[in-house]
C-alpha cells in the first residue's frame, strides 16, 4: 500500500526527487498527512510535531486553512499545480511560507512547503524604503529621468522641477522645451551636459525661470549611460536646491567679508592645528592666498605664540574666562605698519562639536601713538611748568643780583668824592651790567630759537681763521688755564655763520675754563672726516658725573645751582648745532677733564 512510508519507498524516489528538493507532505483525500520529510523549523510545522496522521488543515490558522482546502480540491480536480503564499501567524512573530500542490496520484497530493519568511520580510522592507525614498524625494524635490539621446527627450517621474509638481506617473518633455525654461546663460552647458559629455557620472547646476517666480536653483546628476534598442539612454536625477544655494550664497557673503576684513582673523583646533586664517591674517604672518594652512600649527606660523607651551598656557585661560577673552597684543607687524593690537579669543564648537578658538585682531597703532603723543605732551607740559618755575626762579636770583649792584653802586659812586674808589665802583657797574645784558640777550635768543626766527648769515670761512681769532681773545687772561690751539695742516674752509661758530666755541671754552684749575689747559681745535669736519674743546678739569650728562644741554639745567649764569649756554649751542644740521656731544670722566664735539657736515646745502 502506498500509505505505508510510501515516499521512503526507493520505487517512488526518483519521482519524489524530480519533483521537489524541499519539506514535503504527503496527503490523502481526507486531507491527513500520511507522510512527510520536514526540514522546516517553525512553531507549527517542524520536526518535533506529530504530523503523521494529522489533518494538515487542523494544524493551521483557520484563514490560512480556508485558503489552502480550496486549492487542495482544485488540484484534485484539474490535476493543475497550486502555486501559492500564505502567512502563519504565530505567538512570536509572523512566518510566510510557499505551498506548491502537485497531484500525486488519485488519491494522494504531494504538497513542497518552503519558507519564504526572510524574503516576503526583505520584500516588505524595500517596498517600505521605496515608498519612503519617494517621499522623501517628494519634499526634498527630487526627480528621476531619463533621456533618450536619439529622440531628445526626457522620461520624467517624481518631482518635476518645470511642472513645479510630484509625478505620480512618467511624463514626458522634449529637451527644448526644457532649454526654454532654463536661464540662457546655462542653456548651452545643459545641452552638453546631456549630448557631448560623455562622463558616465556627472553633476551640473543650472538656474530655471519660470513665468511668475523667482529663479530655481536646479542640481542635476547622470549616473548611468548604456545602450538599450540601439539608443543611447542615460539615467539620471534633478533635485531642486534653491533654498540651499540661497544659503550657501549667504555663507559665502559672510565668508567674503570674514575674509577681507580689516582685522586679522584666525582660527585653530585646541592642539594649536590652524582652521582658518582670513587676508589680513595672512597678510599680516607672510601667507600666501593659496597656501594650505590646515597641516599647519599657530606656534609655528603666526607671530602670537612662540612654543606650544605659550599657546596651551592661553587656550587654558580663554577656558578659565568662560570661553570670551578681551586683551590687548603688543606683538609688532612693521610691513603693516603696525605696533599693537586689541585682540578678542573665543571659543566656538563646529559641526563636528569640537571647540575651535577663535581670534579677532584689531589694529589699534592709531590709538597707541595718539596716546603715546598725549604722554609726551602731558610730560613736556609738565617738564615745561617745572622748566618755567625754575626759569622764574632762577631770572629772579640772576637778574637780582646785577641790578642790586648796580643800584648799590650807582648810589654809593654818586657819593664817593674818591677817583680811585669811583673807578674801582665803575668797574663793578660795568661787569654787573654786562652780566644782566648777557642774561637777557639768552633769554632773548632762547626765544627766537623756540619761535624759529634765528637767522643764519653764511660765508666762505677759514677754519684756522677762527682759531687764530679765538687764541688772540683768550690769550691776556691771568689766573685761568691757557688755552691751547691745535692747528692741523690742512687747511679747511666751509660754509658757515661765523658769529654762530664763534659764539658756540666761546661758550664751550668759558665752561671748560671755569671748570678747569688755572694750572690747567684747554685745546682747541679740528678734525677733518670723510664729508665731515669735527671741532673739539677739551680740558683737563674736574670733569662732569656720568649721571649728569645726558642733562646738561638742558634749559636752565646747572651743575652746580650756586654756580652764576643761566643755565641756557649749552642748550642754545645745542640748538645752534643741531639747525646748522650737525651734533654736539660730551665725554668726561671725573676728576679726569671734559671733551665737547661737534660735528657738521663740509657740505651744508641749507647755509
């Protein structure tokens, strides 16, 4: 009997195996399973339940049963094969299977069941992610075509950028009914982007105009190109991106003026690795416009930080200030023109979430050397109040002392009967006299110097001419040092103001002499340079402290207060030099003598 183990029957196996490979059921017209070869595994159908003798159709959900009795009756009648999916539903999850019916013999159905469970669930989820894609192209404005180079025409679906629709359904659109909407500008490129470009993947923007709206921004990609019925097809997708472009147009505007800022602007990762560094920036640290500065570190390349421990020690005080940091950088920029800086550091993540410290340089040199001008003026008003209080005081104690001789000895000679005496007085008027003549004549010449009315009268002059003339001034002089002439051989004549000369050389000899023991000497005389000559006095008296001698061309400046005079002689022949383009210097040691120099150049255009 067949019912007895007939598919382990080797007279039915090549039958059996020419028919299925799979789990297969062995039924009879009571639709009991007689026998089966299980290789599913399912909470229904697997090795451990007893199917032999059961009745397949009890062993499943009703619905899944109902459907299977009616094409296990239709087999039974036409002989045709049943070809069908069903679902079986369980306590964990649902399994899909396909159930093949064959007509064995009259009385029995041999029945293949293979699990399709992983497929249908595979199925579901691409049907799932293509109605997801369509949607998403539906909001994000994406559309798929087609075009066909021999008809010149596209096969659209999804969104339409000239319908400014979803298509449902494929449509339709020439190519030139296309370029008629496309700005004129891009019509050419689109032609060749879909005729004579050949590049299999490929993007290109262009802009559409359409009657009554503004101008969409359109992004098309080819990324297939193939033979299909001798025409050349191409596969590709549009996607409108107007609102990014207006974005990206925006951020490039920010970038532009970032860029070309006034201000030097940097920014770099928190290992010091530099991100960006805009035209001032690199202006400013000589890069290039086109130089890659992303490999590069801040300590390395800008002038702000000089060792990686410099930049850590400030990303960790821009961190204690709460990621805002305001200071001011002295660091100097001379191609710039620039000696200071007012700086802001901040602290800012990027897409990724790293922190990015960035630094905003503003030029402040204006703001320093006006403030810089406004101490030196608050000094020089201050140094000239104090120079005016001494002035006052010091013209009070030199003009009094000449005019109360004067006035005392003016009254005792028009008293005195005595010629001797009256002569004696005399002289002491006539000294006093010049005294306060001399005392004013200072005055008036430091005046006209600050008021820039000194006048220069310039002639051809001997050099030893002057000597000579100074030598026979100072040469009667008793109880003073001798003054000694140092006459060189050559002979040199100059362009100069003689009176201006010959007065700075008579003040510097009557210092030396009065600092000088009358066992002492003084020289004088010249060295002749390259295209300068130089006059000297030198002495070998008590000599002047280091610490005063950066002072005494000073106004009203004196060594020793009690001493008489102005305290202007020096500092008028300063000035006397210096207009007539030249120096004047000092060297002394104590105890040692004093040397004054003067240097003025053999051609003086000015004079």
């Amino acid at each position: 009997m067949m019912e007895q183990r007939a598919l382990h029957n080797l007279k039915y196996l090549e039958k059996i195996l020419d028919l299925t490979s799979d789990t297969l059921f062995l039924i009879d017209q009571d639709n009991v399973c007689v026998d089966a070869i299980i290789k599913t595994d399912n909470p229904i159908i697997n090795p451990r339940t007893e199917l032999i003798g059961a009745n397949m159709l009890d062993l499943l959900p009703l619905s899944t049963a109902q459907l299977m009795e009616q094409e296990f009756n239709q087999c039974r009648q036409t002989g045709d094969t049943s070809n069908l999916n069903y679902d079986l539903p369980a306590q964990d999850q649902t399994y899909f299977f396909k159930f093949i019916i064959h007509k064995f013999d009259e009385e029995h159905l041999l029945c293949q069941y293979r699990d399709i469970t992983q497929r249908s669930n595979m199925k579901h989820r691409l049907k799932s992610a293509l109605k997801a894609q369509l949607e998403v192209g539906k909001v994000a404005q994406i559309g798929h075509w087609r075009f066909d180079c021999q008809d010149q025409n596209f096969l659209h679906i999804g969104y339409s950028n000239l319908l400014r629709t979803n298509l449902l359904e494929a449509k339709i659109t020439s190519l030139n009914d296309l370029l008629a909407s496309i700005h004129p500008d891009d019509r050419e490129k689109m032609r060749k982007f879909v005729n004579i470009d050949s590049t299999e993947f490929k993007t290109l923007e262009y802009r559409m105009i359409l009657p009554d709206q503004p101008i969409a921004y359109i992004r098309a990609t080819k990324y297939a190109r193939y033979l299909e019925n001798d025409h050349t097809i191409m596969d590709g997708f549009s996607q409108n991106v107007s609102d990014f472009m207006k974005n990206r147009n925006e951020l490039e505007m920010v970038l532009a003026v970032v860029h070309n800022a006034p201000y030097s602007i940097f920014a770099c990762h928190t290992d010091g690795q530099l991100a960006f560094a805009n035209k001032a920036c690199r202006q400013q640290n000589g890069l290039s416009d086109e130089e890659e500065i992303t490999h590069m570190l801040v300590y390395e390349r800008l002038k702000n930080f000089s060792s990686k421990e410099e930049w850590e020690a400030f990303f960790q005080k821009v961190q204690d200030a709460a990621g805002y940091l305001q200071y001011r950088c002295d660091i100097p920029y001379p191609e710039m023109d620039i000696i200071g800086s007012e700086c802001s550091s901040l602290i800012i993540k990027n897409g990724n979430g790293e922190d990015i410290v960035w630094t905003i340089q503003r030029d402040i040199s204006d703001q320093i050397r006006y403030e810089e001008q406004l101490l030196r003026s608050k000094e020089a008003a201050e140094e000239s109040e104090k120079l005016k209080s001494a002035f006052i005081s010091n013209m009070n104690h030199e003009i009094r002392t000449p005019l109360s001789a004067i006035i005392g000895f003016g009254n005792i000679i028009a008293e005195t009967p005595d010629p001797e005496l009256r002569k004696e007085y005399g002289e002491i008027l006539t000294t006093n006299s010049n005294q306060l003549l001399r005392l004013i004549s200072d005055v008036l010449e430091m005046s006209q110097m600050d008021a820039g009315k000194m006048r220069f009268n310039a002639d051809l002059v001997s050099l030893q001419s002057i000597l000579n003339e100074l030598s026979l001034s100072f040469s009667n002089l008793e109880d003073h040092p001798v003054l000694i002439i140092d006459i060189p051989e050559k002979e040199l004549t100059v362009q100069l103001d003689r009176g201006r000369i010959m007065q700075v050389l008579v003040n510097l000899i009557n210092n030396s002499m009065k600092f000088t023991p009358p066992h002492g000497a003084v020289h004088i005389g010249y060295r002749i340079g390259e295209d300068f000559f130089e006059l000297y006095v030198k002495d070998n008296g008590i000599g002047i402290p280091k610490h005063l001698q950066q002072s005494i061309f000073n106004r009203f400046f004196k060594i020793n207060e009690t001493a008489k005079g102005t305290g202007l002689g020096l500092s008028i022949c300063k000035a006397i030099i210096e207009q007539m383009h030249g120096t004047i210097t000092v060297e002394s040691e104590e105890g040692q003598g004093t040397t004054f120099s003067i240097k003025l150049p053999i051609h003086n255009p000015d004079l």
